[in-house]
C-alpha cells in the first residue's frame, strides 16, 4: 500500500464530534466579550469597520477578549490590529482616537483594486497568487509587521483560515498557528499579511496560500482530553490554506466556545432566490454552491440566535449561570449587512432607507474599489445595524451615547 492510500481516509461522525468538544487553550466557557467578524471581500471590511466605531462609542470593544476574523473581516481586523496603539488609552472603555483613524485608513484601502492584479501576479513565474495578495497587504497596511508584533494591551486578535488537507479552520494568533488535527506552532512569526491573505485567499482564483513552514516545529497540542483521529505528520509537511469562509463565514468558532458574551457582525453575501436559474455547466454548480454555502451560514446563525433566546430567558442582572453556559446559553448581539432595521425600532436610531439597505447588501463580493460613496454608506450602514442590534439584544448596561454617522 503507497503512503497516498496509508494516509487518505474519511471522517467520521466520531471525528465531528471530537472536532466540536476540542479544547484548543484548556480553559472552559467564561465571562468575557468575543467579537466575530464575517467574509464579504471590501463589502465586509467596511461594514465591520462602521460597526466596530459603535462597539468602541459604547464602551464594549477595548475590553473584549478576543477578535476572530475571516476573509474581508480579517482585512478590518487587520488594519484594526496594525493601529491599535495609535488610538489612545482607553477612557471609561473607549479608545478616543478610534473612529475618524479607521473609517480613514478603511476608506483609502477599499480603492486599491488587489484582487485581479493579484491573479494575474499568479500567472508569472514563482508567483502566486495568493503570495501577490500577501504582498499586497503587506505595502499597503502592515509593513512588514508579524504576528508577535500584535499589542498585548489589546484583545486577542484570530485570523481564520481554511486547511485544504484536514478541512478543519486553521488560526493564526500572537500565541499559535494551527488547527486541532495538525497541531500548533508556538509563537509563530508568520508576517501579518500572510495570515490575512490566507485567510482573505478567495478560491479558486486567489487560492491556495502556502504555508512557509519549514523553519517551524509543529507540535502536539496539550493533552486536553480528545484523541487525535490520526498520525498527524503527514500533513505537518505541506500546509494549503483558502479562505477562512470555507471553514466558517462568521468566524463564531474561535468565540462560541469560549466566551459568554458574543458579538457577531455578518456582511457574507446575502442568499438570491431567483426563479431564473440556468442550468449549464459553469452557471448550475455555482447555483448548488451558493445554495450549499447558504445553507451552512444559516445553520450557524440558526444555532447562534437559538443560543442568544436561551441566554436572554436565563440571564439573571445581566449575567449567565456557568451551567447555563456550559448548556450553550450566551448573550450579545448578531446583525447582518441584509437586516432589516425596522425589526430593530431603537429609539433615535439612524434611520436608512430600504433601497439603500438592499443596494449595498447587493455590493459584490471582490476587492476593487466600490466607488468612495459606497465605502462610506458601508460604513455608516454598518454603524447603524450594529447601534441598533445592540440596544435591542444586548442583555447589558449600556451608556447613554446617541448615535451619529460617523463619516
């Protein structure tokens, strides 16, 4: 029997499991923020801008724990990251320089169009593209920075990306790289825009990103009380990684397992009903992606919304049980680029209008400039779902901090 045949073999339900009870730090579900951030290419990244300005206006994003990101949430996370110490020590919870630098600097981002030079990049020699993409954010956000130069003082910032090998959603973090089946490398020094082009890598066109780790011990993780389904060291030797979206779009998984407190912000594509389908070649497997892809996303919110019922009936001042927590229960907020805001009636809410709601749920999915106009109404759109999310389902204090677009 080859090596190939010794290796290749299919999950189990077993495995599911074990994937889903993985302890990936060793510490229970606790008290704490976690903010997700969803896929959407430069739609996402300016919508989750827009909505992290809120968090930060009432006092709840510096104090989070962790930030989990994938595709064009991890470009928002990224340039969040890359200037936190530029936005001032907090002041009863927000950071006081936050808003005007990184509506700015996410603005002037969204007009380099990366995503076809990108792929004609992979068309020359020793040139990939999603190595082009790296560099890309490379020039234009991190400047060389790496993951070891993430701020202490801030939360835990998570790149998600997508295993080609194991299926399974690899993270990049200041601490580790890895994922549950392959292992982790501590304190890894992978450069910041690769962990955000893998898991920015939009396949097929800007994917796979291969992993440089050659220089790198990857190693067993703690014992934590779930055993590997296999021999992991076959697949230490060549890491493929693609969008983080593949695994999750909403990047709940670093969050739902470990915090009480979940704040989810969703800009992924909308799902088109249309009773127009075409049935070729190319047009019906994108339909039955698209509609398997639907399907997963729903099935997440789904289980979230399900969570957040629960934990608003048992939360008693604000605050979970640990064996409410343990149950699933949790707290927070979830909007979406394609909620409707009249389900939300905030008081004094920002009010947009529903064309424009469903014109720039309608933005595609790509990293070209949308126009400025666009960015901004992304932006201030994001701001305003957040603002009214929040003051509906968070069951917390919140200050008294009205409203007002903010570009």
């Amino acid at each position: 029997m080859s090596d190939k045949q010794e290796i290749f073999r299919f999950a189990t339900a077993s495995e599911t499991e074990a994937a889903i009870d993985f302890d990936w730090s060793g510490h229970p579900v606790e008290e704490g923020v976690g903010i997700a951030l969803s896929g959407g290419g430069y739609r996402a990244m300016l919508f989750h801008v827009g909505a992290l300005i809120r968090l930060n206006e009432l006092g709840l994003l510096a104090g989070a724990r962790r930030i989990a990101s994938v595709s064009g949430g991890s470009i928002a996370a990224g340039l969040l990251a890359a200037d936190w110490r530029g936005y001032g020590q907090p002041k009863d919870g927000v950071l006081p320089h936050l808003a005007e630098s990184l509506a700015a600097r996410a603005i002037a981002l969204s007009k380099a169009s990366i995503d076809v030079g990108a792929v004609l990049a992979g068309w020359l020699p020793f040139v990939t593209a999603a190595g082009a993409l790296a560099k890309s954010w490379d020039d234009l956000i991190f400047k060389g920075r790496t993951l070891q130069n993430l701020p202490d003082d801030a939360p835990t910032f998570v790149f998600c990306a997508t295993n080609l090998a194991t299926g399974a959603m690899w993270r990049f973090t200041k601490a580790y790289a890895g994922d549950w089946l392959v292992g982790r490398i501590r304190d890894p020094q992978f450069p910041l825009a690769t962990a955000v082009a893998a898991s920015s890598a939009f396949p097929p066109v800007l994917s796979p990103l291969e992993l440089d780790v050659g220089r790198c011990v990857i190693e067993d993780w703690p014992e934590t009380g779930t055993k590997r389904p296999f021999d992991p060291a076959p697949f230490r030797k060549k890491i493929l990684l693609t969008d983080g979206g593949v695994y999750d779009n909403h990047g709940l998984e670093p969050i739902v397992k470990r915090y009480a407190t979940l704040f989810v912000s969703d800009a992924g594509a909308p799902f088109e009903r249309t009773p127009e389908v075409h049935t070729d070649l190319v047009n019906q497997p994108l339909r039955v992606f698209a509609i398997a892809d639907g399907q997963s996303r729903s099935l997440r919110r789904r289980d979230l919304i399900d969570r957040f019922a629960r934990g608003r009936k048992a939360a008693k001042n604000g605050v979970l049980a640990a064996e409410e927590l343990r149950d699933g229960a949790r707290l927070g907020a979830y909007w979406a680029i394609d909620t409707d805001p009249r389900k939300l009636p905030a008081p004094n809410a920002i009010d947009i209008p529903d064309d424009e709601v469903r014109r720039l749920a309608a933005v595609r999915t790509m990293l070209s400039d949308p126009g400025e106009a666009t960015a901004r109404a992304l932006i201030d759109w994001g701001y305003a779902i957040a603002d009214r999310s929040l003051r509906i389902n968070y069951v917390g204090a919140l200050p008294n901090v009205p409203a007002k677009r903010p570009t």
